[in-house]
C-alpha cells in the first residue's frame, strides 16, 4: 500500500472547498484584524484541522467573528488515506450535479 501524503490532503481539501464554491484557508485568512486591534474571524471559511493525538482529520468551518466552528461533515476525523478517498468522492459528486 502507498502511503498517503500531507499534500495529498491538502490538494483533496482544497479540491473539494472549490468544488463546493467555499473559501478555505491559507487562500482566505480564517482571522483577520479588526480596526484598533484584536483578531475577528473570517465566517463560512473552511479549515483542513489534523490533530497528531486524536489522529485524523477534519474539516471544520467558521460560524461567527468570535471563531465558533462546526464540522460541517461530522466530527469523526479520517485517516490520510480515508480524507482523500472521501473529499475525492465528494468533489466528484459536487461536480457531477452540476
């Protein structure tokens, strides 16, 4: 078996993102500074979240300037190889019906 890279991720997510017409990080800053100072957070951005201790990933999405987030595909996070096949499908999809 290959194994699956960080780049490989990042090009799935960043697929996807487009796919659905969705802005997404680094392309777009998920915080920006607010005029006299403090940070204000880009709503309805998209974020490749990966976490070494829990494992995975996710993708998670800006709800508010105060930097809520929801997962707009669950909370489960996948493995390399897991996100890919499934970002690949889903842009697939997306493009499909259109």
């Amino acid at each position: 078996m290959e194994r699956t890279t960080k780049a490989q991720v990042v090009r799935a997510f960043e697929n996807l993102a487009k796919a659905m017409g969705k802005q997404y990080s680094p392309a777009t800053p998920a915080w920006t500074t607010r005029e006299g100072g403090g940070l204000k957070a880009t709503v309805g951005v998209w974020m490749l979240d990966h976490n070494g201790v829990y494992g995975g990933y996710v993708i998670t999405e800006m709800d508010n300037e105060g930097g809520g987030e929801s997962n707009p595909f669950g909370c489960c996070r996948m493995s390399a190889r897991e996100f890919v096949k499934a970002a690949n499908m889903a842009a697939r999809a997306v493009s499909m019906s259109k």
